[in-house]
C-alpha cells in the first residue's frame, strides 16, 4: 500500500490548502467585502459631499468629543492595566483570582448592561442620583458618564495583553535587580517597563481604537444630544437613520480609517520589536 | 564578612521550609550548602539576600542584625539559578546595573562605570561580550555575566545558587575551578546551594547538610565524607548502598548478604547499613569461582575502575581494583566486603571493618 508509505504531512497537502483558501475567503467575506463597502459608499456620490459630512459642524464636534474621551480613557486604563497586571504577574495575595476574573468582566457582560449600570448608579432616578444633582454634578448624559463607560468597556486591553507576558518572565530579574541595590521605582522604570514595552503599546493601541468606536455603552449613558454627547459611532446611527446615507458612511470611513490606522500601527510594531529580538538572537 | 544564622524558621501555610536552621559563616569562608530539593536551600538563601524573611530566628550579616533591611541596602550578591540577566540590557549595561542604580551621592561617574565594569568583565575573562545581549551569549558566558553583575556591587557577601546547574558537565569542572581561584583571589565570604555532592566537596572549605529544613551536619568535607552524622547525610553522599542489617555480640549480619560478616561496636539490635564503593572489593572470578556478575563497568582508564556489581540479586556500587578494570558486563566475578558504615536506631555512624577469613567466626 503506497499510501502507508507516506510521510505523514504529504498527503495533507490538499487539506492545508484547502484550509488556507477557506480562511482567506471568510476574511474577505466578513472582513474586506463590509470594509469596501464603507468606503465605496462613502464615496458614491464623489469626494465633495463625503468630505463636507465629515467637516460638518456636528461631525466636527462628534470627532472632537471622541478624541477627548479617548484622551482621558486610554491613558488610565493604561495606568489601570499596568497596575493590575504587576500586581497579578508579581505578587501573590488574596483575592488574585477574583481581580483576573473581573479585568475579563467588560469582555463577557454586553457593554449595553455596562451602561445602564452608570444609569442607575448616576443616573436622575439612580442610587447617587439625589445627591449629584443636590451638588450640580451632571455624570450621565455628559461627558463623565462617556469616560467611565468608555473606561469600563476598555479596561481589558492593557491588563489582558500584559499579564500573560509579564507572568511568564516571572519576577527573577526584578529581585536580581533589588539586590543588586534598586528600589521599587527603579526596578519598574529599569526592568518591568522595558520587558513589556511592545505589549504594551500594542495593548494600547487596541485600547484606543475600541475606545474611539466604543457604540454600546456609550450609546446608553450619552442621550445623544447633537454637538454636545454625540460620539463618532453615534453620530454616524444618527445619520444612518435620517437616511443620511452618504454623511453616515464618510463618517464611519473616517473611524475606519482610526481602526486601519491602528492596525497597521500595530504590525509595524510587530515587526519592529521581531527584527530586534531576531537580531539578538 | 561573618555570616549568623540562628535558629531561623520559615513557614508557607502548613509546611516549613526551614525548621530551626542555625549556621555560622567565618569571614572568607566558603560554604556549601547540599540537600536534596525541597530541603530549604533556596529559602534560606532567599532569607540570606532579603528577598524573604524569617517567622523566627535572627539573620546576622557582618554582626548586624539584617531582619528589618530589605534586600537592595543589603549588599549581598547573588548568582540567581536561571541568572535573571536582564534581557534587554547588553552585557555591559547588565553588569553597570548595581552602580547606575545607586544613590546620587554613592554614584560613580560614567567613566568611572565604564573602567569598573571592563575590570569586572576582565576578571570573569568576557571582556569581548561587553556588547552582546545576554541571549546571545552561551550558558556558561551568562553564568559569568552573572557573576560579574553581583560583584559589581562589592558585597560582603556572594549567594551561588545552584549556578552550575544550566552547563554541561565538561564547562562545569572548568568553571568549578576557575570560581574555587576567584574566591582565593577576592576572599568574599560565599555561600554555595547545590544539591551536588561532588560540586560542595570540591569547592567548599565546610559543607552544611540540609534535611528538610533542619541542618543535620555542618563540618568540612573530608569530615562529612567519613564521618556522617546521621543515615540520611550518609545515603546522601556518595554512591552508598543502603542495607538492613542485624547487630548481636559485636558482629554485624546482613540477611541480604550472608557472605558479609563485619565487627562493629554498636549495642545488639537492627542496624542501618551503608556500603559504599570502596567498601565493596571486586575481583575477577577464580576459576570457577564466583558470586557476583558485573552490571556495569565505567570506562575511566585509571587503576581503580567503578563499576555495578549484583550480588544476591543486590546492585552495589564497587571499585574494581587490581587487573579488574578489564572486566565487562555481564562477567563474574568475587566480591568482598571490607567495610560498612553503620547506623544504630539513635547515635553517630560507627566504622565496621570486615572479620578476616579464618577467624572461626565465618560458618
């Protein structure tokens, strides 16, 4: 028998490539074919009325309250993750299976659920409700309420992408480097950050793009006054249902563009951090 | 600088990993200390370098009392096992680590760095790797990098811990020897962890012996090595053969091997047995005179020749001596037993020395 004769991966030829075709259909399926359309929508009617959409006051303002929540969100769940992360890869304490379990809760609740938490907590009829309007202080349907469901929704990307790393370069090198005379904050400037930089700017920037496209919860707590707590994502529904349809799509080419920019972002990175640790090889 | 350790004792939950330890370390000394895993040796380094604390006990480094100094004011290198070199640091910057990290005040200039990190790299013989990343440099020459970076920061004492582990066996006599010069020529008090018997008694001026968190001996190596102190220090070293064994009216009787008859002066009653190689005497057959058959010879051209004999269907460790060095597996041969080291229920190891053929005592 001829077939008993084979190397084991020869006649597994037909299946890689079967594999292979398959996938890269389904990538262009779901993944390309929705892409193009934005774009080739956005742009049906010529460049002119796509570019007027995205400069357009409401979509002008939109952009500027996305990147200004961005601005606050990312660098604290940066701050946020890297704490968390350094705690669960470095030390040992009660409790450290609940904080892994609950850095993965926005990953597993639906961020609708997310936002209507904010809603009942600081929302007029919510528990804190009474007290923040006694003082003056408006969190839901403005832009407090965006941040901390943007923060939520988002915490996950810094800490998730970190801990699996920083768990398995363990903590030798850190207590090398405090007997060799370091204190705490040396040992984290000198020795943590360096090992994880490349995790962790990746980490950020998958942050900050969800962040940026963040609809769900967002959409929950903002009330979608126009100009004023209207995000990108929810501007474009508003326009998507005013059947606004050239307006919507520039303006979600726009936040498709943020996504591709981050992602090429991102395989540069990679590739960069790959030549580095190849050439130290 | 003089290390004491008094009756230091560490818990994790319910298990203690050290039980009461104490250890005296002279100035300059070089001290091994040999147990098996789990024994407590890491712990008591980590306890050593400030990376964990004692429940109980005093830590003493220098005379002064070390409990409340964390480990980076303790000035105490360490060789970790794995080297924790800092990845993403070059050679160079691995070794500067300890002085760049020091207070303004106590902080070299760069070219004062600079001159003592190449004299650093000078004297672990690496000057050319100064460059190189520590994952492009061999196991041995990490171990080096290693051993520069702990003594960049003068401590007054160098924590070894199982740094020979991660080199094969021909880089790992070299480099034995090379460190025994190095502590000859700098003189730090140097505490050595390893689980290798031979790697202590080499290296070591006194050889501390751990059994599960108590030290069961603490005495030179020629010492520990005839001299053992309790069964398990005596299993522990060498190739020894552990037997049950029978004292009554001085003679000692193995029912394993009846052909074995030694004095010894121990009280009648059951007896822990230990033989080792040069306690078994291997002959070649005479004629066809024979009790055992060689298991395994090792091929070391010298005059005494080690090899695996089974008697009785009992493997023991044995020198072959006088023109046995040529025997094979599988050949016969005669076996005697010249000596035992023997253990009573409670009490020191005493010698047996083998009754001569002839005494009336043999049946």
């Amino acid at each position: 028998m001829s077939s008993l004769g084979q190397r084991a991966d020869e006649d597994s030829v037909l299946v890689r490539w079967g594999l292979v075709a398959a996938s890269l259909a389904l990538a262009v399926v779901i993944f390309l074919l929705p892409l193009a359309a934005v774009f080739t929508e956005a742009l049906r009617r010529g460049v002119a009325p796509a570019l007027s959409a995205i400069l357009e006051e409401d979509a002008q303002a939109a952009m500027g309250l996305t990147l200004l929540v961005a601005a606050i969100a990312v660098p604290v769940n940066t701050v946020g993750g890297l704490a968390a992360a350094w705690a669960i890869a470095k030390f040992d304490f009660a409790g450290k299976r609940l904080l892994i379990t609950l850095i993965e809760l926005p990953f597993s609740v639906s961020p609708v659920i997310s936002g209507l938490v904010y809603v009942l907590l600081f929302g007029a009829q919510g528990y804190f409700g009474p007290w923040l309007r006694a003082h003056d202080i408006q969190i839901i349907f403005a832009l407090p309420g965006l941040v901390l469901a943007t923060i939520f929704v988002t915490f996950p990307f810094v800490a998730r992408t970190l801990v699996p790393l920083m768990q398995e370069q363990g903590r030798g090198e850190e207590e090398a480097a405090a007997t060799l005379g370091a204190g705490g904050w040396q040992i984290f400037r000198r020795i943590t950050l360096p090992n994880v930089r490349w995790a962790l700017i990746s980490g950020v920037l998958l942050c900050n793009a969800r962040a940026m496209g963040e609809f769900g919860a967002v959409s929950v707590v903002s009330g979608h006054i126009r100009g004023q707590t209207n995000t990108l994502p929810l501007h474009v529904e508003i326009l998507y249902n005013e059947y606004m349809f050239v307006g919507a799509f520039a303006v979600a080419s726009l936040l498709a563009l943020l996504g591709l920019v981050t992602l090429a972002a991102k395989a540069l990175l990679e590739a960069f951090a790959g030549r580095r640790v190849r050439a130290a090889a | 600088m003089t290390v004491e350790i008094e009756d230091v004792v560490r818990r994790f939950g319910a298990t203690a990993a050290l039980e009461g330890v104490s250890l005296s370390l002279r100035a300059g000394e070089f001290v091994a200390l040999l147990g098996p895993s789990g024994s407590g040796k890491t712990t008591l380094l980590r306890i050593l370098a400030g990376l964990d604390f004692p429940d109980s006990g005093r830590v003493c480094i220098a005379g002064a009392d070390v409990a409340q100094v964390p480990a980076r004011r303790r000035g105490v290198g360490v060789v970790f096992q794995s080297y924790a070199l800092f990845r993403h640091m070059t050679v160079f910057e691995n070794v500067a680590f300890g002085l760049r990290v020091r207070p303004r005040r106590f902080r070299p200039g760069n070219a004062d760095i600079l001159r003592r990190v190449r004299e650093l790299l000078e004297l672990v013989q690496i000057p050319e790797l100064a460059q190189r990343y520590p994952d492009q440099v061999s196991g041995g020459q990490r171990q080096r990098v290693a051993l520069a970076r702990a003594l960049a920061i003068e401590p007054q004492l160098l924590l070894l811990d199982e740094p020979f582990g991660a080199l094969d066996a021909l880089v790992r006599k070299d480099v034995r020897r090379w460190l025994r010069g190095l502590h000859e020529r700098l003189g730090i008090t140097s505490l050595l962890i390893t689980h290798d018997q031979e790697e202590a008694m080499e290296l070591a001026d006194r050889v501390a012996i751990l059994e599960r968190g108590r030290v069961v001996q603490f005495d030179t190596p020629s010492a520990v090595t005839t001299r053992p102190a309790t069964p398990f220090v005596a299993g522990f070293l060498g190739d020894a053969t552990r037997l049950e064994g029978h004292v009554a009216e001085g003679l000692l009787r193995l029912p394993r091997l009846p052909q074995a008859l030694l004095r010894v002066a121990l009280a009648d009653g059951p007896a822990t047995v230990f033989l080792r190689p040069r306690d078994v005497a291997v002959t070649p057959a005479n004629g066809d005179v024979a009790d055992a058959i060689i298991r395994h010879a090792s091929a070391a051209p010298d005059a005494h020749t080690r090899c695996v004999v089974e008697v009785n269907g009992v493997q023991l460790d044995a020198v072959a001596t006088d023109g046995a060095g040529c025997m094979v597996r599988g050949a016969a041969c005669m076996v005697t037993i010249r000596g035992a080291l023997v253990f009573a229920a409670v009490g020191p190891g005493m010698m047996a020395e083998a009754v001569p053929a002839g005494s009336g005592l043999r049946q």
